[in-house]
C-alpha cells in the first residue's frame, strides 16, 4: 500500500480522536461529567479502528507506534512518519477546537481547551506515574488483540472499552493522556501551564509503551512472534509483521 495512504490514515484519525475526545473536554466535562469524556474517548477509537486498521493499523497514538517499533511491527522510517502524522493531525485538530471556542461557538467547560495537567488533584510524581501505567494497559490491550487472529473482529471493541477504562480512571486527575498526540495540540494552542507540563504526557506515555512492548511475550507466550494464521491486514498494522514503510 503507498504509504502516503498510510500517513494520511494516521493524520485523519488523531485529528479525528483530537476534535472529538478533547471536544468532550471542553463542550460535556462539567455537564457530562467523567463518564461523557471516557465513553467519547472509547466510542471514538472504536469506530476509527475499524475505519483505518486495515490501512495504517489505526495507532493514532505516538506511544503504540513505539510499541509496535520495538515489537518488530512497523520500521524506524515508517514509525517516523506515523510520529509526524500524528502530530499535525492533532495540530490540526486542536485549531479547530481553538476555533470553535475563541468565536465563542462552543464555552469551555475545562478553562483549559481540554489540556492535560496536575497540580489540582495530583501532584507531578502521581501524574509520571498515572500515566505509564495507564498507558500501559492501553498498548498492551491493542498489540494483545491485534497479534491474535481470532480476536481482530472484536479488536475495536477491546481497544475502546480499555482507552474509556483509562478514562475512567484519570480524567479527574489529570485529565487523562495515554497519548502524546492527544495532550501536543490542546497544549499549543492553551500555552502557560499546560505547554509547560506537555512534557510529562509526552514522556511518561512513551514509557508506557515501552514497558507494553517488553511485557508482550510474556501474555502471548514463547511463539509470540509467529505470524497467526489468517489474512493480515495492512502492514505496519499493531501485531503484523514488519513493514516496509
């Protein structure tokens, strides 16, 4: 597949996941209240799994790209690509949000334009901490579903019911990342604080990824990297083998 394909996938569905999930941020977080945002985050991912895995394997999100790197699944030069998609697609989603709320279309209900941020509820060693493991669980549910070929029709299912879990968990206290992409765009437009403290939901998700990419042998066993049978999908999908992007 050209890889273009590939990248435009990316960009699409991490602006996508951007105006959406962070949308809930700013439009439902005091009306909707914590479940609104975790279910928008969930039903989001869902649904752009199953529209982009079968073209870009649907990472929109900078931290599963590494999983899938140091898993053999996708090469340096494609993950490359996937990281700069990714970003601009969250630009990209984060100005129209900015748009929204400064032609006073939409009040944002988090005073923040949907950042990430500790300082209230968490404090900064609770937040590096919070969201490793939180990403954690998230990359590892998505390299598990998708490396197993009897699990990839419901894999959009399990992906979001584990990113609205994530949710569920840290929207209260940090806002809940898991996603560099997610917490780069929101952050440029909000600047102050929450430019100032990009960097925590930058690293410590990365960290998360990694850890997922190491723990993976030890859920899918010893034949871990043994193509399942079955049709693949797109290469540099989460759970293929390596691509030539």
């Amino acid at each position: 597949m050209d890889n273009t394909k590939r990248y435009g996938a990316e960009f699409l569905g991490t602006l996508l996941l951007v105006f959406f999930g962070v949308g809930s941020v700013i439009a439902a977080r005091v009306e909707g209240g914590v479940v609104v945002v975790a279910l928008t985050f969930g039903f989001t991912l869902l649904v752009l799994t199953y529209m982009l895995i079968g073209i870009s394997g649907c990472h929109v999100n900078p931290a599963v790209t590494l999983g899938a790197l140091l898993t053999g699944r996708i090469s340096l030069a494609g993950a490359i690509g996937y990281w700069i998609s990714q970003l601009v697609g969250s630009v990209i989603g984060a100005l129209l949000l900015w748009i929204l709320v400064e032609g006073g279309d939409v009040v944002d209900q988090s005073g923040a334009l949907g950042t990430n941020g500790y300082g209230a509820n968490i404090n900064l060693g609770g937040t590096f901490l919070l969201e490793i493991v939180l990403t954690f669980l998230l990359v590892l549910v998505i390299l598990t579903v998708t490396s197993r070929f009897e699990q990839r029709a419901i894999a959009g299912v399990a992906i979001g019911l584990a990113i609205a879990a994530c949710h569920l968990v840290g929207v209260a206290l940090d806002g809940t990342s898991v996603n560099p992409a997610r917490s780069f765009g929101p952050a440029l437009f909000e600047g102050g604080a929450a430019l100032s403290q990009l960097w925590v939901f930058i690293v410590a998700p990365l960290i998360g990824g990694i850890l997922a990419a190491l723990a993976l042998p030890l859920v899918l066993g010893p034949d871990w990297r043994t193509p399942a049978p079955g049709p693949s999908p797109a290469p540099g999908a989460p759970g293929e083998p390596p691509s030539a992007v």
